[in-house]
C-alpha cells in the first residue's frame, strides 16, 4: 500500500517500463525518504503461468535502467 498523496508527488509508475516499473517506483520513494516496510506474513500469492510477462523477460533487466536513471539524477543535483 502507498499513500496517494506520495504516488502522486512523485509521478506514479513510469509508463515507459514494461517490466519492473514496481522496482523503479520503489527505488525513486527510497530517493524521496518514503519508508519501505516488508510484513511478516503473506498477503498476496502470485499465480505463476506461462502467458505471465516475467516468463518472457527482455534481454536486458528493467533494474539495470531504474539503477542508471537513478545515478543520472544524482548527478544533477
């Protein structure tokens, strides 16, 4: 859960991501000083099959982009 308040301050989900576009969000509200929790029990299960888009990953991981982007942005500031 996110507060909307945060989704929006920071733009919400890239839409240019076709995969990973959760972990680019995460990694932009860590930038922002947003907290991360991880609860302790199971609250969603993820129904795996073959027509799931992460059976299908690009040749190069979403993360490697989020991380570069990332590292852009400090150096601007």
């Amino acid at each position: 859960m996110i507060r909307r308040r945060v989704l929006e301050d920071l733009g919400g989900f890239d839409p240019s991501y076709r995969y990973a576009e959760d972990r680019d969000l995460f990694i932009r509200m860590r930038e922002h000083g947003v907290g991360i929790a991880v609860l302790p029990e199971v609250v969603l299960h993820k129904r795996l099959h073959g027509s799931n888009m992460t059976m299908d990953p690009p040749p190069t991981h979403p993360m490697l982009r989020s991380l570069r982007e990332k590292l852009e942005r400090e150096r601007q500031t």
